[in-house]
C-alpha cells in the first residue's frame, strides 16, 4: 500500500499595514461621517495640499501602531457649526474602529480628535466659492499655450 506523507511545510506569514494606509482608512471613514467637515493637517500637510491637485485623505490624520496589533489614532477635525461635537466623536470613534477592524484586523484602542474649528454654512459656501474659484483659474492656466513659442531649431 503506497503512503502518502504530508508534505505541506508550514509557512511563516507576516502582514503588516504601512501607518499611511490606516491613516486613509481613518481619513475616508471621518470624511463620511455626518457633521464632520474635513480634516485639517499641520504646516507640512497644508504645503503638500498646495502641491497635490485633489485633497489627501491621510491630511489631520496621525496613527501610531504599537506591534502591527494595536492602533491609537489622533485627529483635527473641522466641524459644522451647531453639530453636538461629543455625539460626532462618538459615531466618529465607532466608525474608525469598526472599519479599521475590518479591512485590516488592527484593534483600535485610542482614538482623539482636536476641534480645530466649527463652520457655519455660510463659511463653508465661501471656502467651497474660493477653491471653486482657484480651480477654474488653476485649469485655465494650463489650457492656454505658452505666448511665446519656442525658438526654431537654427
């Protein structure tokens, strides 16, 4: 009778998650959360945004990961003005940690979020007008050819 032995040899596995793709997560589930505004970084993300066309769903966002298990997560948020605050932070906390879990197995263990200000409608129509604005402006930029053309090839 012909044996067979197992000869399936253990592997070692190892899945790890970068801070910037919990960050992400993080930055996506704030952003669908009611009453949350957006997410505010410091001097440096505020540079990179001035760089970057689109907004980075990581900005406002700080994650440290203690031993790929575990996550605590820091925010400044920009809320709407008149919104409860405490109950955002709830429904914000719960979001986070249900979707962290999720997509990634990591228990999230902290979470703090800075109110870096509440905007009222009227606000918020302003700021979307301004960007509306330097976005047409910024396109327009680049749709016109150079006034000078180049020099022919002697």
């Amino acid at each position: 009778m012909d044996t067979m032995k197992d000869t399936t040899t253990k592997v070692d596995q190892e899945l790890k998650f970068d801070d910037a793709v919990v960050a992400k997560i993080v930055g996506i589930t704030a952003s669908e959360v009611a009453g949350v505004y957006s997410l505010e970084g410091g001097m440096v993300a505020n540079m990179t945004d001035f760089f970057r066309k689109g907004t980075d769903p990581t900005k406002g966002v700080d994650v440290n990961m203690d031993d790929n298990q575990t996550v605590t997560v820091s925010l400044d948020a920009v809320l709407h003005y008149g919104e409860n605050a405490p109950s955002i932070f709830d429904k914000l906390t719960t979001a986070i940690a249900k979707n962290v879990k999720q997509m990634t197995g990591l228990t999230v263990t902290g979470v703090e979020m800075t109110v870096k200000d509440m905007l009222t409608k009227e606000e918020i129509a302003q700021q979307k007008s301004d960007k509306e604005r330097k976005d047409s402006k910024d396109e327009g930029h680049d749709q016109h050819p150079d006034p000078k053309p180049a020099p022919a090839p002697a």
